[in-house]
C-alpha cells in the first residue's frame, strides 16, 4: 500500500515537473516575441530618429550655406546672380535641390528651395510631375 502512495506521489510530481517545464518555455517563448517585438519596435523608432537627424542636419548645411555665401561681397563681376549660383552648388553639396528665379529685367535672382509642406523635409521634385500653376500670394 505504501508503495502505491510512493508511486501516485512520484506520478503527481513528475506531472508538477513536467507542468512546470512546459510553462517555463511558454513563458520564455512569450518573453522572446515581447523582446523581438520591442526591438522591431526601437528598430523603427531609430529609423525615424535617424531621418530626422538627417533633415536636422540639412537645415543645419542650408544655414550654413547661405550665411557663407551671404558674406562675399557684391561687386559688378560677383553679382546677385552669381551669389545665387554659388549659394545653389553649395546646397546641393548637402542633396538640396533649388531653383534659381530671375526677374524680368535681369537685374535680380532669387533662389528656391523645395520643401514638402507636410513634414517640413527638403525634396527634390518628381520631374514627371507637372505644374499647373505657380502661386506668389
């Protein structure tokens, strides 16, 4: 009779043990999809950080850029034009696209930066686009 005890004892704690086990890995599994997902998570997370750093550091060049060229000092040969054209060369260095604006007399230039209104990030113009209009006001 003992041993019959002995016996529903050791089946009973053997069942516990196994009972425990599985739940140890199902608890390690679970713990390892949470990890996996909160990486992918930061993963994401870095990304944003870094693109942000990335346009952070274009404004950064774009002011640069036009406080050096803004320092040269007009002369007839070194003109509003060619002030312009320096202040473009130096912001594509940085992958700024722009535009150079001339008036109608030629006398004046100005130079225009693309930026998406929605995020606040430079951007070079998809040429397959077409513009209908250009509005000053």
């Amino acid at each position: 009779m003992a041993d019959k005890i002995i016996k529903i004892i050791s089946y009973g704690a053997l069942i516990v043990l196994i009972a425990l086990i599985v739940f140890l890995a199902l608890e390690y599994y679970r713990t390892c999809d949470a990890i996996k997902l909160e990486n992918w998570n930061l993963r994401i997370e870095n990304q944003n950080l870094k693109e942000k750093l990335q346009e952070c550091q274009k404004c950064n060049l774009f002011q640069q850029a036009v406080s050096q060229i803004g320092k040269r000092k007009y002369s007839e040969e070194y003109n509003c034009l060619a002030h312009t054209r320096d202040l473009q060369q130096e912001l594509r260095k940085s992958n700024i696209e722009s535009s150079i604006f001339i008036s109608q007399d030629r006398d004046h230039a100005w130079l225009g930066v693309w930026v998406e209104a929605t995020t606040g990030n430079f951007i070079t113009p998809d040429s397959s686009l077409k513009i209908l209009e250009v509005r000053d006001k």
